[in-house]
C-alpha cells in the first residue's frame, strides 16, 4: 500500500476572473432587477465551484438551490415555478442555483428554461444555472446568455496545484501534474489525490500511466458511455485516432473512423462489411450521432477533451488494442507512415519492450521526407522510448521526443519528457542535447538565471562532441544573461574561442547550412561581445555578417540570430526584414515556439523605427502566440512593448494594465530587460500626461550611474525622455550627468534617432543664445533619420521655447508640425500639449470630438487657464503646473483662482469632476461621431 495524499478542501478559486465579474454584475444587479446566466463547462472546470462562490458572495438576500426532486413524474409547470420564485423575492431578491441542469429530464429541463425566459427584470430574481458542456447544450437553454469556462492558464493551474499541496512537490513531479492535468481542477485534484506523499515529492517513481482510467474517470464524474454496442466502438474509434492527432482539437478524418469500424466489426456473412454508423453515413435508420462527438465537414471530436482521453483509458484493453490495429490496418499504404505505425505499437499485447517497433517509430520520426508535424513526431519518439529497453537510447528518444515538443510549442509537454531522460544512463552528448533543451524552455518560460545556468552546462557536455551545438548553447546562454541584465555574466558566457574552423557535418545534417548556422553563432558571438565591452568600432563587421549571412537562408533560427544582430546595430530596415522572414519561415515549418520570438523582433523593429501602431500591431499576436505556446518571458518582453506602444496614446489604464503584467512576470523570473522597458513605458506615459516629476523620479533609477542602473541596453535608450523630465522638474546637473554616455552612443550609429535626441537634449540643457540653433539642428537630424514621433517631440519642445521667448509666429508653425506629426502616428497624448500650447497662442485647434460635448462653462476660461485647469484635474500640484507650463507658481495661483471664480467650484476635487464631466462629454461626442461617420460610410450618405 503507497497511500494517498490527503488533499485540502478549503482551496480559494484560482482564475475564473471573467467569469466571476459577469456573475458579479448580476449578483449586484439584483436588487434593482432580475438575471439569469447559463454557466457551460467541460466536466472538471469548476461549475459547482462557481456557483458555491456565487451563492457565498450573494448578501442581498436568500440563496435557494433548485435540484430536480425525488419523483420523476411531478414537475413544477413553468407558471408554478415562477410564482414560487417570486413569491420568494417579495420581501428581497433572491439568487436561485440551479447545478447540473443538463442531468434534470427532458420535461422538467423545458419548464425551468420556459420560467428563465419569462422571468422579467422587475422580478427580482437571479437564475444561475450549470450545464456541462461534454454534450450539446440543450435547444431549451439556447436562448439564455451564456458564461463558458475554459481550461485553467498555465500559471492558475500552478497556483492551484501548490494550494493543493501546500508548496512541497518536487519540480519535476508539478511539471508532469501540470501536464497531464492540461488546465481542468478536478483532474489535478484527482491525479494529487492519487500520489502519495513519497511520490508527490520524488522519494519514490510516479505510477505510469499516471492519468489512469480510474484519475479520468473521478475527474470526468464517470465512464463515458453510448447507447448501443456499435455507438461504444464509435466513440472508442475517434478517442483512439485522436491519441496520434496531427492537430491540435485531436480530431479524426470520418473516412478513417468508418474503414477502422468496418475493420472491427465485420458483419457476419458479409466479408468486411458493416451496418448502419452511428451519425456518419445517409441511412435514415442509423442511429444519431452520440452526444459527446460533434462532425465538422470530415472531422469528427469529442466536445470535450477529458472525455475523450477518459473514454479511451477506460475501455478493455483488449479492445482498445483491436481498435488500434484496426486503425493502423486501414492507414497503412495511404501516405499516414508515422501514424500507422503509432497506432500498430499501441496494438502490442503487454507493457514489455519492443526494440523492432522502437527503432522503426524513432527511424521515421527522425526522417524528414515523412510529412508530420512536430506535435505528431514528439508523440512518436515518446512512444519509442517507452518501447526502448535500453537506457541510454531510451534518454536520446526522450530528448528527441522534448525537442520536438517545444518546437511544436508545448513546453508542458517537454518538461515531464527532459525529465524521464535525465533519469536514464546517457552520453555526454544526449545529456548535453538535454540541457540545451531545458534551457531553451526555461529561457522562455522561467527563471532566466536558471536558464543561463542549463545552458552553460550543455555547452560543456556538447564541447567534445559537437562544437557548433556548443557555441549555439553557449550564445543562448549569453542570451539568458542579456535577459537577466548581467553584465559580467553575459561577457563571461562570451569569452573569446578559438577561431571558427570548418568542421565535418554530423551526420544525417546539411552540411553548407549547418556551416553557415556554425558562421552565424560565431560572428553573433565575437561582435555581441565587442559592442559590450564599449568597443563600438570592433562590434559593426561580424554583426554585419550575420545579418548578410542570413540574406540567403531560410533556416528560421538563423534568420532570428539576424534580426536580432540587426537591431544591435541599428539597421531597423533589415531587422523587419530578418524578422518578417523568420516568421514566415516558423510558420511554413510549424514551429509555433518560434513564431512569438519572430514577432518580438519585429515589434522591437518597429518600435525603433517610430512605427508604434505597427509595433502594436506585432506585438498583440505575439502576445496571443506566446500565451498559446506557454512562454511567460516571451509574453513578458510583448507586453512591455504595448505598453510603450500605449505610452504615447490617450491609453493610462492600458498602460497600467500592460506595465503591471510584464512587470509581474519580469520580477518572479528575473526579466531585467523587460522590467527596465516597462519602467520606461509608464515614465512616457507620465512624461506625456504632464508630470515631469513622476517620469523624472522613475527614470531615474533607470539611467542615472550607479548600481540600481537599469538593463545595460535599455538606459541609453531612456536618456532623452529622462533628460526632458529632469529639465522640467528642475534637475538639471542630473540630466547632464547622462548625456556623456549617451553621447557615445549616439557616436556608435546603433540608435538611427539618437544624434537628433542628443542635439534635442542638449538644447534643452543650453542658455538660450545656442538652444535656438541647437533645435534647428535636431530638427535636420530627424529630417535626415525619419520617423514622425521623436521629430514631431523635438517639434513641440522647439514650439514651446519659442512661445516662451515670445516668438509667437515662428511657435506656431512648429507647433503645428508637431501636432500633425502626433496625429500622423497616434500619438494622442502628446498631441493634446501640442493643442494646449497653440491654443495658449491664441489658435483654436479642434481637438477629436471636442465642441458640443464640452460644457458651456468650460468655454468662459482663457487657452492657459484651460490648460491650468486640466493639469490641476490630474493631480499636478501648483509648482508641477509651473515646471511644466515655463511659468511661475503666482502666474499658475493667480489663474488657477480665476478658474475657480469661473466656474463656481471651491476645491480642487470639484474641479477635477467638473474637467473629468467634460473629458467623458467629449469622449461620447467623439464616439457617436464615429458611428456617424460609419453609418455614412456604409450607406453613401453625405454629411
């Protein structure tokens, strides 16, 4: 007896915020009205959890739980139960729970949907009610809102597991619950259950399989089942085709389905024959399709994925093994090589070794004329090494079997595999291809210290064997330290190496392309290094290299090593190319881990042009994509660019939202450059909402000299916002401190906009009989880099000084330019202090929805007090509005009174509401403007 691990049962819900705030918004609803919400789930995903929180959270009144009674033949009619509800709710709302509403028969389910339909929103009644979404939600609740639950994230599901046993399993044991678990609670609940406490920690190996039939069926409340003998075999049949899916829904082709049945059910006297499918062919005397499948096109699924790995784990083994022969049988000679012969080894009698099956399921997942993806290859060699008896071979299948995990994108699915091959007796070079792998994963989904260290040390086990793989770990761990932020680690990793030499192609590889991968690495490496240790002039050729180099590949990490060397040096226009070719070849090769890398590259790219919608743009699918293939850091690194994408937007809270999420994951991984970008973001976001204190304090810490310094490749990128801020907010001697290095930087050519900053900086810095030429100076710089947002920057901090220096003509021209060029690429924010300044000049610019959405007494006060009044509004103290404005503190409190006699407000609260009420006026005018706009645009209306 192992024993069992006693789980705790008082664990808090884990995620589910979308659907807690729709039950929320009901629950506080009621007391005015009635509701009613369907929520729809696989089972295991928490229905009843939800509902139990629904029901605790509710204090406005009674909470009744509805179950379908004890005698099947007495229904309430629909009228019986709605005078009861409300009957209930006369002396307060009530909230009614109705779970498992899909187990109540046909009868009783028609008359509670018909009282959900007709309950009003002067009721006072609140109707929840659970179905489970294995089956098709019945057409009686068709017509309530619906709140679907979807598999727990990554990071929930972790949460979760360490509440469920308080923190101590071993990693390696977490990585393969998570796994097994794929984001349902009860499965995780059920697979800990089973575990004991040795177990859960590793003192002892986990029982295999460790999602058996009885862990499924606990989680799924039960054995699925069909209706008839022939309905069984076909539910069996598509849970069997789905074990070696080539996609992700692990569907089946109906053509396949329908020769496997024939192939298993020959009807007597009839050869191969067969009678009537259930739901899959034209008879009408077949029977319907059961519940648990849905057809699309010449796909047929399972509604539910644990259904159907439980319907697969709990048939007899025997038939399971038959319907995998028959499987194999009906692919074999139709161009599915790799699957057929998954299917035939899942045939074989008994868990014992099968070398001959073993070598050919490895021979030809390792063969690139067989068309598979990367999911279906990782399948392949998993199952190779399960049927391998000896060690070492079995840990290169394992690893094989991790690798193409990751490149199909699913890192949960590597972890648990890299560790069934470190525990295998293994070559220096297997173990070190391992290592490789674990770093890989770790870089781009964990702690990046780790990673470094991973990589570090398969660069070491790969020397002997394979140089070139060594120098690839050896530069991905430099990757990992650039992450972190470290410096001398990230030298160290790229200490100088011999001189590259040609080497003899391994075996089975392309030799001209892994030469030229070898070339790549090597030239990446020597001019990394050179650029970080200040040698500016050394770093340009072999960075240069790297970039040719890769001009003629199509190789997708090779293309990856080119953008990436690009953006050092620069060369935005190559670095978009690198990228965009990179994605495109990801994609052609389904390599999804990837793709979100690819399109990092190219919102930096972008970002560095100027081009944030485009950034923006790049970095949302990014953000999709490193989310779907489970890489937080690769996540992390999108959402610091839209934040700095939204910095420059009329956007503070997607701002807030981006900054508080990358920041979230930089600290729990140690994600330095990340962290040090969204620092930045939400100090552009401060600079152009007029606190020049709040961005100068924050970006301080990000550029000034000194141990706190932030990401050695982000400060200098920082300095002029920073510079900007400082002189704003009186910190002069501080902004000079900087501009020496960033002097150097500028000098090096690795920046296309930082000579127009520089001068931009030191204009700013300058008395006031050199700031003049030094603007017009930037100004020709920008002219000469390109990009709308830093020119149309310099534009309004030129138009400003002149405004000061009463230049009222020559502001306004570049106050305009400024204006345009904020428009021009989005920048909203800045464009509104472009506005403020011309309108202090007198002009009238009209601002996006402004006018018939502004209050009238708004309109009594002068452009400056306007501009005193909005930046008070924000929490700008009187010196703030004074910094910001180049006036002093008795010109901002003799106008801010004039604003308060004007308006007839007393403090600074009412006038914040009063500014607040003309911002939201504003903003509907803008809106329903824009629906205008729309309506003539598709109908041909004129105005």
């Amino acid at each position: 007896m192992t024993g069992q691990t006693t789980v705790r049962t008082a664990v808090r819900v884990h995620g589910r915020s979308a659907q807690r705030r729709a039950l929320r918004a009901m629950l506080d609803a009621l007391p005015a009205h009635g509701g009613r919400l369907l929520l729809a789930g696989e089972p295991g995903l928490g229905r009843t959890t939800l509902l139990q929180w629904a029901a605790r959270s509710f204090r406005a009144g009674p909470v009744l739980h509805l179950g379908p009674g004890p005698d099947a033949n007495a229904h309430l009619t629909a009228g019986q139960l709605l005078d009861t509800l409300r009957a209930a709710a006369v002396a307060a709302p009530v909230l009614v729970c109705v779970d498992d509403a899909h187990r109540w028969d046909a009868p009783a389910r028609t008359e509670l949907a018909r009282a959900a339909r007709l309950l009003s929103t002067a009721d006072r009644v609140g109707l929840l009610l659970s179905v489970a979404s294995d089956r098709a939600v019945g057409p009686e609740f068709a017509r309530l809102p619906v709140v679907h639950l979807d598999p727990l994230a990554p990071a929930r599901a972790a949460a979760l597991l360490d509440d469920l046993t308080d923190g101590v399993a071993a990693p390696a044991v977490r990585e393969q619950l998570l796994a097994e678990a794929e984001g349902n609670p009860a499965l995780l609940v059920a697979l800990v259950r089973r575990l004991s406490p040795a177990e859960l920690r590793g003192h002892r190996p986990l029982p295999s399989p460790l999602a058996d039939a009885g862990v499924l069926a606990e989680a799924a409340g039960g054995v699925p089942t069909g209706p008839s003998a022939h309905a069984r075999d076909l539910l069996l049949t598509v849970a069997a085709a789905g074990e070696a899916s080539d996609g992700s829904d692990a569907d089946a082709d109906v053509g396949l389905v329908r020769d496997a049945l024939r192939r298993l059910r020959p009807a007597p006297g009839h050869g191969p024959g067969l009678g009537p499918d259930p739901g899959l062919g034209p008879d009408p005397g077949a029977e319907p399709l059961p519940g648990q499948l849905v057809l699309a096109g010449d796909r047929l699924r399972f509604r539910s994925p644990l259904v159907r790995r439980t319907v697969h784990a709990t048939a007899a083994a025997d038939r399971r093994r038959a319907v995998h022969r028959a499987l194999a049988d009906a692919l074999d000679g139709g161009g599915h090589r790799l699957t057929a012969l998954l299917h035939r080894s899942w045939s074989l009698d008994g868990p014992a070794p099968a070398p001959a099956s073993a070598d050919r399921l490895a021979a030809t997942a390792a063969a690139a004329a067989v068309p598979a993806s990367h999911r279906l290859r990782a399948t392949a060699y998993a199952r190779a090494a399960e049927l391998t008896a000896d060690g070492a071979r079995r840990a290169e299948r394992y690893t094989a079997a991790a690798e193409q995990a990751l490149l199909a994108g699913r890192p949960e699915r590597a972890r648990p595999l890299l560790a069934a091959a470190r525990d295998r007796a293994a070559h220096d070079a297997v173990r070190g291809r391992a290592e490789l792998l674990r770093g890989m994963t770790e870089l781009r989904d964990g702690p990046v210290g780790d990673a470094h260290q991973s990589l570090l040390l398969a660069a070491a086990l790969l020397t002997a064997d394979d140089p070139a793989e060594a120098a690839a770990a050896a530069l991905a761990a430099a990757d990992a330290a650039w992450a972190a932020g470290d410096l001398p680690a990230c030298l160290a990793t790229l200490a100088p190496e011999p001189p590259l030499r040609a080497e003899h192609p391994s075996p089975g590889s392309d030799g001209p392309a892994a030469a030229r991968t070898a070339a790549v690495v090597h030239d990446h490496r020597v001019g990394m290094r050179a650029l970080l240790e200040g040698r500016l002039d050394r770093a340009g050729a072999p960075l240069g290299q790297v970039v040719r180099r890769s001009r003629t590949g199509d190789r997708p990490e090779t293309l990856l090593r080119s953008a990436a060397a690009a953006l050092l040096l620069g060369d935005v226009d190559a670095a978009r190319s690198g990228g965009a070719r990179a994605l495109a070849a990801a994609r052609q090769l389904g390599s999804d881990a990837l793709v979100p890398q690819a399109l990092e590259y190219l919102a930096y790219a972008e970002l560095r042009a100027g081009r944030h919608p485009q950034a923006r743009t790049h970095a949302e699918e990014g953000l999709r994509t490193a989310l779907r293939a489970g890489q937080r850091n690769t996540a992390a690194h999108h959402r610091a660019v839209l934040a700095l994408a939204a910095s420059i937007e009329e956007e503070p809270d997607a701002v807030a939202r981006h900054v508080a999420a990358a920041l979230d994951t930089a600290r729990r991984h140690g994600l330095a450059q990340a962290a040090a970008l969204a620092q930045w973001a939400a100090a552009r976001a401060d600079l152009g909402r007029g606190r020049p204190f709040d961005a100068a304090d924050r970006l301080g810490l990000l550029v000034l000299p000194g141990p706190g310094r932030g990401h050695f490749a982000v400060w200098r990128l920082a300095v002029p916002c920073f510079v900007e801020a400082a002189v704003l907010a009186g910190r002069d001697e501080d902004a000079r401190r900087v501009l020496t290095d960033f002097a150097d930087w500028a000098a090096f050519g690795a920046d296309p906009q930082a000579a127009a900053q520089l001068a931009r900086c030191h204009a700013l810095l300058a008395p006031a009989e050199h700031a003049d030429a030094l603007y017009r100076h930037a100004l020709d710089r920008h002219d000469e880099a390109g990009g709308d947002f830093e020119r149309a920057r310099t534009a309004l901090l030129y138009g400003k000084w002149l405004r000061r220096r009463r230049r009222p003509r020559e502001a306004r021209g570049r106050l305009g330019t400024a204006l345009a060029g904020f428009e021009r690429c989005g920048a909203g924010v800045w464009a509104a202090q472009a506005r403020d300044e011309l309108r202090a000049l007198g002009a009238a610019p009209r601002s996006p929805g402004a006018g018939a959405g502004t209050p009238a007494r708004l309109g009594r006060l002068t452009p400056q007090q306007l501009r005193i009044a909005r930046q008070v509004a924000e929490g700008a103290t009187n010196r703030e509005v004074a910094l910001t404005l180049g006036v002093s503190t008795r010109t901002v409190d003799y106008h801010l009174r004039k604003v308060f006699a004007a308006l007839g407000v007393r403090s600074r609260l009412e006038l914040a509401r009063m500014v607040g009420q003309a911002e939201r006026a504003q903003e509907a005018q803008a809106a329903q403007d824009a629906r205008r706009a729309g309506h003539q645009e598709k109908t041909g209306a004129q105005p």
